[in-house]
C-alpha cells in the first residue's frame, strides 16, 4: 500500500473526533491576543482615574516599575511552561516541583480568584446594557451574558481563542484610536475644554509638577497618596497576564509561541498603559480626571466629540465579556488540573470528545451565578469581603508561581526534569544551560520579586479600602490549609 493509500491519522481540531484529551487547537494569533487582552480591561478604562488621582503624572513610573515585575513573573511562568506545558499551569508546577499542598493553594485559590473577579464583571454587565436599554433589568443580562460565554466554551478551545482573539481586537483598536486622536490634539494645537494648551509639558508645569503628591504622603483627611500608593492599584490592573502559562497545555507550538507572546508584554504595557495614559494626561490635566466618567470619555468630550461615552460602554461591555470569558476558561483548565493531581473530585477530570473539560466549565457557571447572586442580594458584603479575597489572591499566586520556579529549577538541575523534555537526562548546571526560555537573572530576580510583592502588602496595610484584604489573606491562606489537611484526612 503506497504512502498516498494510507489511512491519515485525525487531526487534533475541535471538529474531528479523537481520543479525550486536551486539544493543541490555539495558534499563536490567539495567544499573543490573549495575553494582550489579559492586560487591557476595565482597569484601564475607568480604574486608571484612581491611580492618576493617588500619583499625578508620576503613575507613569508607577505602571512602568509595576509592569517590570509583572513581566517577570510571566516570564518565570513561562520558563516552567515551555519546558513542561501542561494544563493547570503553575497548580500543576506547584505540585509537581513543589508538593501537593502546594499544588492545592496554588490551583484553588486562582480558582475561586477567577470566580470573584466573574463575579464582578457579570454584576455591572447590566449598568452597560442599561446604557442602552434602560428598561432590561441588570440580573437579566448577566443571566444572558453567562449562558452565551459558557455555550462558547462548550464548544471547544479553538472557538474560546477565536472569542478572545475578537474582544481583544476590540480593545486595541479602541486604546489605538485614542492615541492617534490624542497625538493630533497634541501636533495640531487644538483647543481644549480645560483651556490649557495640550501638550506633553504639562506633565511637569501642572499643580505640583510630575510628583505631585511625592512618594508618600499622608493628606489632611488621613488618607494616603503618592508614587508607592498608585502601585497598589498599579499592580492589580495587570491581573490576567498569566493567562499564558494557563494557555501552554493547548497551545500548538508552545516552545515558539509562549516565549513571544510572553516577550512581547513590555511593548504592550509600554504602548496601552505608559503611552495611553501619557497622551492623557498631556491633554486633560491630571487634577480634573476624578473618576467620575472614564479618562478615555474625558479626553474626547474635551475637544468636542461627546460620542466618545457611546463608544467607550460598548469597549466595556466587551471587556467585561473578555474578562469572563478567560476567567470561565482558565476555571475550568484548573479544576481539571487540580482533579489530575487528586487535589479536586475526579469527575472534573473527565474531557468530552471535544476536549473540553464540560464539568468544570459548567461547575465554575455555577458557582458563578451563585456569586453574582450574592452580589445583586448582599452588595456591601460581595464588595467589600469577597472582593477583598480576590484582591489579595492575585499577591498570593503570584508569590506562588515564584517560588514555584526556584523549586523548579532545584528540581532541574537534580536530573529530575520532565521526560519529554530536552532537560530529560541532564542535571547540574549543565540543564539549567540548557533551559529554552530561562528567567533572566534567575538566581536574583525571583527574591527581587518576593520583595517587590511584600511591599506592596504592606502599602495596602496604609489604605484603608484595601487593608481589609490583608486581613482577609491571612483568614483566607488558613482556610486553604485547613481544606487541604481535611481533603487529605478523608482519603
């Protein structure tokens, strides 16, 4: 029988059945989208007011040192991801090169992160909605909006990306457009609302120049401001960049794909968070920009165009859509995960012929609905207690996924490698030379990190919105051991 004849073998797609397993389906587009679109939410949009308000012009800095850390932490994640691309990412790290209780912390409390962030986002769906159509309660279109990004990720990884890959367009385009319009305000000398001249000196000749609030200072009401408050709210705006490593394990090429998109986050940072915001406030003074509409709305209303907030809800609106989406996705892969390690109940472990693992996709909507339940019945408990774990549950996965990468490459070098890997059968310094994609520094850079993360901990210590979530960190890493410990006493 020549070569011609011979029976092809299935290819891995969402539409040709084969064996359960996950599906190498997303292409590199995907991934480079994905991970842009981690970094560009609603934070942006309307959270960067608060950060200008804390720090002036200076938040700038604040979102370059904050993005300089973030990009490390990703590319820890990414060392681990290359060599060991598995779904669960750093709870399947964890586990593997740590130990289980680590792979248990680690996997659950992403888990329940992503479900209070979903949370969040389905509950003010409905305000965008309602800008629309003010007569559709807003529980109605969080219940539509959950069913049509659940349906989506039922339907296979491909489809998930290709989801992604749109709602990410969307918010580039839009950051885009407002640079492009901004820099022509900016060349063209075109009047302004405020009646100051749009230019990139006001940075430094506005009240109090580029710092105005200094470091840290404390105002007369006892709250503080300043350069190292603004990276509190800096730091957190950036959640979902590790989104990569969840990705690896369906990634087709992930020795080529991960380390650039994974590279390609400094540009990212540098042009829609720096450049966005630069433009800004080189345009609007940083003292009007209140928080009371978006600074995206501000800078069009203020030479004129007032279709900008039409614009700017439908951006949400997608965002927020992009945001449950990913969350909805990475649940699933984790429960998967955690349920592969014997860390979660074994029917989440179970693939459909698709390759999507339906009940944790359908286990995390629920959960989910219950959440946004919770939010639309008990408001001030959802906001400020469980949002509060999920502010801190960021600082504790990302401490988590570096410490993971020192323990990976101890493993490493004591010939302990995954077999499937290049590093198989090496040990010494001679396999960590042989890492694909090694963490720069990689002897320093992770305790520089740890630092980094510790002092912001402690700067939230100084704010009183965001005191209550250190409080509830230690209360929630004590649960988190306690369940592992009555997991394991069960078994």
């Amino acid at each position: 029988m020549s070569t011609a004849d011979a029976p092809k073998k299935p290819r891995e797609t969402d539409d040709v059945p084969v064996p359960a397993t996950l599906r190498k389906s997303l292409k590199n587009r995907h991934i480079q989208l994905i991970a842009l679109g981690g970094a560009i939410g609603t934070g942006l949009f309307y959270g960067s007011s608060e950060s200008i308000a804390l720090a002036g012009p200076s938040i700038l800095l604040a979102y370059l040192v904050g993005g300089f850390a973030i990009f490390m932490i990703v590319r820890a994640l990414s060392e681990m991801s290359v060599e060991d691309p598995k779904a669960g990412a750093f709870s399947y790290y964890a586990t593997r090169y740590w130990s289980k209780r680590a792979g248990f912390i680690s996997g659950w409390n992403y888990w329940f992160n992503y479900i209070l962030v979903s949370m969040v986002e389905l509950s003010v769906v409905g305000s965008f909605v309602n800008y629309w159509f003010p007569a559709i309660p807003t529980w109605v279109s969080a219940a539509v909006f959950l069913v049509i990004i659940c349906a989506a990720n039922l339907l296979g990884v491909s489809k998930f990306g290709e989801f992604e890959f749109w709602f990410a367009i969307i918010k580039i385009v839009a950051v885009i457009a407002m640079i492009i319009g901004g820099l022509a305000v900016i060349i063209f000398a075109l009047p302004t609302a405020s009646g100051i001249k749009a230019s990139f000196a006001n940075w430094f000749t506005l009240e109090g120049g580029f710092l105005p609030n200094g470091l840290m200072e404390q105002t007369k009401d006892g709250t503080w401001t300043g350069l190292l408050m603004a990276l509190v709210v800096v730091l957190f705006s950036f959640g979902g960049t590790e989104l990569i490593g969840i990705t690896a394990g369906e990634t087709e090429d992930p020795k080529t794909t991960i380390p650039r998109a994974t590279n390609d986050i400094i540009w990212r940072i540098l042009v829609f968070y720096i450049g966005a915001l630069g433009v800004i406030m080189a345009i609007v003074p940083w003292n009007t920009i209140d928080g009371k509409s978006s600074p995206f709305v501000q800078i069009f209303d203020s030479v004129g165009i007032h279709a900008a907030a039409g614009i700017l809800n439908f951006v949400c609106l997608t965002a927020v859509m992009s945001v449950y989406n990913s969350g909805l996705y990475a649940n699933s892969r984790m429960l998967y995960s955690l349920a592969k390690q014997g860390n979660a109940p074994a029917y989440l472990g179970k693939l459909n012929a698709k390759g999507v693992p339906v009940a944790g996709v359908l286990t995390s909507a629920v959960i989910t609905a219950i959440a946004v339940v919770v939010v639309f019945v008990w408001p001030e408990f959802a906001f400020n207690y469980l949002m509060s774990i999920a502010t801190i549950a960021g600082i504790i996965n990302w401490t988590m996924i570096m410490l993971t990468e020192m323990k990976f490459r101890k493993v490493v070098a004591a010939g302990g490698a995954p077999e499937d890997s290049e590093l198989a059968g090496l040990s010494g310094q001679e396999a960590l030379d042989a890492i694909h994609f090694k963490l720069p520094f990689a002897k320093v850079t992770p305790w520089v990190v740890l630092a980094f993360l510790a002092l912001v901990v402690v700067l939230m210590c100084f704010s009183t919105s965001y005191r209550i979530a250190v409080i509830a960190g230690v209360i929630w890493l004590a649960i988190l051991f306690a369940a592992y410990q009555i997991t394991q006493a069960k078994r």
